[in-house]
C-alpha cells in the first residue's frame, strides 16, 4: 500500500506490535498493513522501530516503498542466517552463478567438439579425435598435458609455480596485478 492511499481504519501491524494507538500520520502505516503483522515484528526485532523511522526521514517520500520492501527482505534474511545475513545470501548467488557459467562454458565446448567432430573416420587430425567428456592422460594430446605430468590451462599462457608448502612467493600470497 502506498503512502496516500486510503487505509483502513484498523491499526496498522507496527501499532499493534508496538501496543499503541495507530494515527492518522503513523509513518508505518502506509507500509506495514495491519494483516502483515510478522512483517514489522521481523524488521523491529533486526532494526528497532526508532531506527526504522529514523531510515523512513532521511529517504524520499518516492523510495520509502522500496526502502520498507528493503528492510522487510534484509531483516528476514538476517533471522535466517544471523552471522552473514544479506551477505550471505549473494554469496551463495555469486557462487551459484560460477557454477552456471562453468557449466555453461563446458557445454560449449562439448557442443564445439561434436560441431568440429568430423563424420567420416579418416581424418588424421589429433585434435580433433580429442574427446572432452573422456579425458584419459593416455589418449590426451601432448599440448594439453604439462611435463612435469599435471594439465595445463589451454586458456591462458600465465602460470606459476608453488613451492613446497603451497604458497607462490614469499609472502605466502597469490599474485594479484
């Protein structure tokens, strides 16, 4: 419900919450409907009432919508998962998403290969007779297998090595330009 239009003439869920009488200019009002109570019960208990109002002054009356929808998702999320919160929740989403692009690029490059993959037998090119989804060392071209018997990345030229206890330079960090 948006802040002019009309309500009804029940408290609205943050009066009742807080067990006070519900005004004409309650600033709650308009956000937190009186049938939505565990709305405002979820963001006072994350954000404090006074804090909510005190948000609800300082942003324009054209966002406060979008401001209550905000606090109403982040205070719920951070019930969910107290220590990470909002943060968690796009984490998760970020790692999500790399596990589509990942998929998606080896869909690629398995749809490259049957596209590439030619329809009679005779051909004597190596790269070609290289089967994604079966990697075997044994069969696996000599430029996609390093000497020292690890795969490189065909992708990128750069590479660094680690020494014994696993870091790659003296600090103990990796190289980030």
């Amino acid at each position: 419900m948006k802040g002019n239009e009309p309500r009804s003439s029940s408290s609205c869920a943050a009066c009742k919450f807080l067990k006070r009488r519900c005004t004409t200019t309650c600033q709650f009002a308009p956000y937190f409907r009186s049938d939505e109570p565990k709305k405002f019960a979820n963001v006072h208990k994350v954000f404090g009432a006074s804090n909510v109002i005190k948000i609800l002054n300082e942003v324009p009356q054209d966002q406060r919508e979008d401001t209550v929808n905000s606090l109403v998702y982040e205070a719920e999320v951070r019930l969910r998962d107290p220590v990470y919160g909002c943060i968690g929740a796009i984490a998760s989403l970020q790692r999500k998403m790399v596990e589509l692009q990942h998929d998606l690029m080896v869909t690629k490059a398995h749809l490259a290969y049957y596209e590439a993959k030619p329809s009679s037998t005779t051909s004597n090119c190596s790269l070609l007779d290289f089967d994604p989804l079966n990697v075997n060392i044994i069969n696996t071209p000599s430029f996609f297998v390093d000497t020292s018997g690890g795969f490189l990345d065909s992708f990128s030229q750069n590479t660094f090595c680690m020494d014994q206890t696993g870091s790659n330079n003296e600090f103990g960090q990796f190289p980030f330009p």
